[in-house]
C-alpha cells in the first residue's frame, strides 16, 4: 500500500509547479459578479467574434476626392478606418497639386468609408499636416455632399503629400 500512495504522490508533487496555487487575489477575482454580456463575451469563439458582438469593424478604402478650389490634381492612397458602434476614425494620406500658391486658399472633399447623412459641418472634424510646409490643414463635415472637406492655405504648387486623421458619427 505504501508504494501505491508514493507512487501517486510523487507526480502530485512534481506537478506542483505547474499550477496556480489559491491566494487572496484569486479569491477576489472569482468574487466578482458577472453580468450575463461579461459571461456571454468569455464563451466567443475568437477574436473576430468578439469583434462582431462589441460592434467594431477595421477596414481599408481608397477615397474619391473632389478638387473643389485650387488644385489641379489630386491622388487618393489606400486609407484604414476603424468603427466602433456609430463612430468612425480614418486615417491616411492623400497627393494634391495647387494651381497657386503663396497664401491661396484651397479646398478638397473626401469621400467617407462609411456613409453619413451629415447635416452640420461639426459633425465631422479632424486635422491634417502638409508633409513639405508643416502647415496645418482643417476639416470638417461637407453637410451637402456627406463629405469630409478640407481646407488649407497652399504654399507651392509642387506635390504635397498630406497626412490625416478624421472622425465622424454615422447618422
């Protein structure tokens, strides 16, 4: 009998190491209560599911833009975004040519990844910075076209690349 019990107490002991021995913390963790969403997200398969339950999609768009004043030419990049419920954040870069420059006013439109009925130009806002000049460039919300605009001051009329950051709420 005795060589029985050694025998299965050994691995117990050897095995001791690999598990989590019960402490206060452990104690207070299995202590919280759980409402049936929490307990509802552990059981989702992977990721993705937990993606799709808390409403959040990532994806990439290449953007229509629009030459409103000032340009004349202008060229879209792949561009991500990311929404979570009814808000969205995109952030990319675009190319644009001014027609003028020194202290002209330019204006272009970007197309959203996901639509919006717009109706107030506050309900989209964001920043964006020309690569060359370091100048700053602002958005907001085209109510008409359910757009986002921008709006800078050129000062050349070489390529500019132009990096952004936007968000919006989905009406």
């Amino acid at each position: 009998m005795a060589a029985i019990i050694r025998r299965r107490l050994l691995p117990l002991a050897k095995a001791a190491g690999l598990y989590q021995p019960l402490d206060a913390d452990l104690t207070a963790i299995a202590a919280l209560a759980t409402t049936s969403f929490g307990r509802s997200l552990l059981t989702l398969a992977d990721a993705a599911a937990a993606r799709s339950a808390l409403d959040i999609v990532t994806g990439t768009y290449t953007p229509t833009l629009t030459n409103v004043s000032n340009l004349s030419a202008s060229t879209a990049f792949v561009t991500g975004y990311l929404r979570v419920n009814d808000m969205v954040v995109v952030a990319g870069k675009f190319q644009a040519d001014a027609v003028a420059a020194a202290s002209t006013s330019t204006q272009m439109g970007m197309s959203l990844p996901i639509a919006s009925a717009l109706t107030a130009a506050e309900q989209l806002g964001g920043t964006a910075l020309q690569a060359s000049g370091r100048q700053p460039i602002e958005l907001n919300g085209d109510a008409t076209n359910d757009r986002a605009n921008f709006f800078w001051v050129s000062q050349s009329t070489a390529n500019e690349n132009i990096s952004f950051i936007f968000m919006y709420r989905i009406i």
